[in-house]
C-alpha cells in the first residue's frame, strides 16, 4: 500500500487562496533572487570595463526591469492558458508565442525606461539611456529565454497541480459481443428469397456512468451523478465531486453531449450543472442568476440560460 499524501497535497489544488499566495510568493522569490545577482553581475562588468557608476545605479536598473517583469507575468499566463504548447499544438501555437516574445520586449523595455526617468528624476539626476534599437536588440536575446524559461514553468506548474488535482478520463465502454453467424442451408438460386431482411440498427450509444480518476499514484472511480457541476478550463473541463475538482481533457461542448441532456444543462458560457444538484436560484440585479448548490458552493447563471432553467428544475 502506498502511503497517504500529507493534508496540504490533498488540499493545494483546490484552495485557490492557498495556490494564489504560493504562486504570487513564487515569482516574488524568483525576481528578487535574479535581480540581486544581476545587479552584482553587472557591478563586476563595469569594474572590469573601467566604467564608473554610482553604487544605487545597478540596482535601481535591475529592480525596474523586475518590476515590469512582475507586470508582465499575469498577462504570459493568460497568453499561455490561451495557445497552449504541448505535441499536440506546437505547431500551430508556438509561432504565436515568438510574436509574444517580441512585444514582451518591447513593453519590458519601454516600462524599465520609463521607470528609470522617474527614478533618476526623484534622485536629482538624468537617466541617459543608449539609442532604442541597439538596446532593444540586446534586451531581446535575454527576453526570449526569460519568456521561454516562464512560458515552461507554467507548462510544469500545470503538469504538476494536474497530477496533485486528479485527472479524469471516461471508461473504456465494452466491446459489443460479435454477432453470431447461424448455420444457413444452401438453396438453389431459384429458390433464394425474394428480399432479405432489414439489417438491426445498431444500439445507441451508451452514456458514461463513471470515470477513472488517476491522482498521484491513486486511482478511484466517480460517478457521473455525482457531478454537481463543470467548468471550463482552458482545454479541460473540471468535475466539481463532492468538493474537489477533477479534470477531464475535453471541451465543455463536446463533454456536455456525453451527458444526459434532461440531468446536466449549461448555465454559463463556462459552467454546467447537475439539476438535482441545485439548491436555491437566486436572480440578481444585473438578469443574471447565481445558483447555490446544496454542496454550499455557488455557480453563476448568465441571463442567456436563465429563463429555461428554472422550468427544468422545478
């Protein structure tokens, strides 16, 4: 038997405060470390190049290019979760991800800059920087392997609160038995039948009832029932069980055809429910809803879905 996992593996990937605080604690790390080291990698250059800068210099540069690093995170990790890269679309989404490369550069260096001016300003001095395009270039070879290096920790961060999370994948449904062939006599052309008879047709295809949970080095099953609701995430579709979050590669759209349409119904550009799973419908202000869910979740109900939901959940 494998031992349990410690209580906080069980529950980082599904206390979004708890994610947001180590990942915000990450980077934060992460920039301060790079910008010390650099500002004393850059101090050892201009003693070795004879140049003479005052002490506050190197570190007033490298804090203002973190900083706008900083700023700039939020908006790779949209850009990721928008072109994903794995085998599948490397091809497709990876040019898209030089284009990025080259305004992340272009906004870093122009943010840094601007930095600079107020910071030399508020210390009585003049930042004099060198012509764009000649720093431009130079800031772009670091920039592509900064944006490289970020773009592959969220690739492994994903991987890793997949595994942690639990990912889910319908059951194999059996293979139809093969159709037994009866022994027929033969008959003379004669007296072969006129018309042969209509060919069956073939049985509906079954829904899911279960779905095999892979977590760490665990596997359990989940029933379909037990789904109280889905949300879209990116190429995934997470499974709200009983408190915790699976998921499941897939669209919303297709997953939803997969389901039995008078049980699961979409309430949201991004979510699905369980009817049986809904507590109260309480309309909002705006013509939305949001539904609390007898698990003491809540899920929002745009205007759109609004009108024929209530009717099926009565």
């Amino acid at each position: 038997m494998t031992a349990p996992a410690p209580a906080w593996i069980d529950r980082y990937p599904h206390d979004r405060a708890l994610r947001r605080r180590a990942e915000v604690s990450f980077w934060a790390v992460v920039l301060l470390v790079q910008a010390t080291f650099n500002t004393v990698v850059t101090r050892i250059e201009l003693r070795s190049a004879g140049r003479t800068v005052a002490a506050w210099e190197p570190l007033l540069w490298e804090l203002t290019s973190a900083l706008v690093v900083a700023a700039l995170i939020p908006a790779v990790v949209a850009f990721e979760r928008r072109f994903v890269l794995r085998w599948g679309t490397l091809r497709r989404h990876l040019p898209w991800h030089v284009l990025a490369s080259v305004a992340y550069c272009t906004v870093h260096l122009a943010g840094m800059w601007a930095l600079r001016h107020a910071g030399y300003a508020a210390l009585g001095e003049r930042y004099q920087p060198p012509s764009w395009w000649a720093q431009w270039g130079y800031e772009y070879l670091k920039d592509v392997r900064s944006y490289a290096l970020t773009v592959c920790a969220l690739v492994s961060y994903r991987f890793l609160l997949l595994r942690l999370q639990g990912e889910a994948r319908v059951l194999d449904a059996p293979e139809p038995p093969a159709p037994q062939v009866q022994d027929v006599p033969e008959t003379p052309a004669a007296q072969a039948p006129a018309s042969t008879p209509e060919t069956p047709h073939a049985p509906p295809a079954q829904r899911p009832e279960r779905f095999l949970v892979r977590k760490l080095r665990r596997e359990f099953l989940i029933a379909a029932g037990d789904i109280a609701w889905l949300q879209a995430q990116a190429n995934y579709v997470g499974l709200h069980v009983n408190g915790h979050d699976y998921l499941l590669r897939s669209t919303l759209t297709d997953f939803l055809t997969q389901l039995d349409p008078s049980r699961f119904v979409r309430v949201h550009r991004s979510y699905a429910v369980n009817l049986d799973a809904i507590a109260v419908i309480e309309p909002l202000d705006s013509g939305d809803a949001r539904l609390m869910m007898k698990d003491g979740s809540s899920v929002p109900c745009s205007r759109r879905y609004r009108d024929g939901l209530a009717p099926r959940a009565g």
